[in-house]
C-alpha cells in the first residue's frame, strides 16, 4: 500500500508528519465522525443511560423515553444492536417478547457518557450565565441594529420629501 492511502472504506488513518492525533477528520466518509455522529445523538444517549440499569423492553424505553416516536426508537436500536452496543434477544414467547441490554462494549460507553453528564452537572450554572450573557448581547445588537435601521429609514424619507418639495416649485 502505499503512504497516505486509507486502509480501508471509511478509514480516516492519516500518515505523515503534520497529522495531530488530537484531531479527528471531518470527511463524510469518516468511521470516527459517523460513530460519533450515532452514540452522540439524543436518542442513543438515553437509550444506552436507560440500559444502564437493567435489560428492558420496547415499550419499556419507549414509555421511558419522553418524546421519542415508536420509529424513531426503533431505528435507534438497530443502530445501536448494529455498532455492537445493545444486543436484541428474542424469547419465543406469544406475544413474542423482545428485550434489550447493554453489551459489553456499551457498557464502556456508558462509562465515558457518566462522565459527560457529571461534567454538564458541575457546569451548568456557568453554562447557564454565558448563555444570558450572550442572549443579552445579541438582544443589545438587535435593538442598536434596529435604531439603525430606523434613523436610516427617517434620514431617506427626509431627503425624498425634500426631493419632492424642490420638485413641485
């Protein structure tokens, strides 16, 4: 193979000198932006949070789930079951019973998740102040924004009724 060719469909391996391990790439076609993409979302999140504690079924996490649609969920779960983080079985039961659980691999992931929203809690209330002091700034921007507009807009009607007024004598 030669140097500075991907591996494989998808890989975002770079070689050389300048590539910074800190960085992950942003093409499309990037294995670590589409993983990112799925367990980052908001339904994957609560989704594996929820299996955390225990195995549950369909109508469980849907019940459980504010706001998520019977499709959405269940297009989160193939993903999920896809990727190797939630494992679907089957009990050959009637009604057919079907219940989820955490893998392994989820399980770790649900380490690092912890890990974020121990970090939102501790920083909620700055997060919550930078957001009113920006929400305050753009307001302010708004209003002088449209002061502006409004002096422009009298200054333009001043010089046309002018215009006319030289116009008619």
């Amino acid at each position: 193979m030669e140097e500075g060719t991907s591996g494989a469909p998808g890989s975002c391996e770079v070689t050389g000198p300048d590539y910074d391990v800190w960085q992950w790439d942003t093409r499309e076609d990037c294995e670590v932006r589409q993983i990112l993409d799925r367990v980052a979302d908001k339904w994957s999140l609560l989704v594996i949070a929820l299996l955390e504690r225990r195995t549950l079924r369909f109508t469980e996490l849907k019940r459980k789930i504010d706001g998520i649609s019977q499709r959405m969920l269940a297009q989160t779960l193939r993903h999920l079951e896809r990727d190797g983080l939630v494992s679907r079985t089957v009990h050959a039961t009637v009604p057919p019973r079907v219940d989820y659980a955490l893998t392994p691999l989820g399980a770790t992931l649900h380490e690092t998740i912890r890990s974020l929203v121990t970090w939102t809690e501790s920083h909620q209330n700055e997060i919550a102040a930078a957001r009113t002091t920006y929400d305050r700034r753009i307001a302010a921007e708004q209003a002088e924004a449209g002061r502006a507009a409004a002096e422009r807009d009298a200054i333009a009607h001043e010089v046309v009724t002018a215009q006319r007024r030289a116009t008619m004598l």
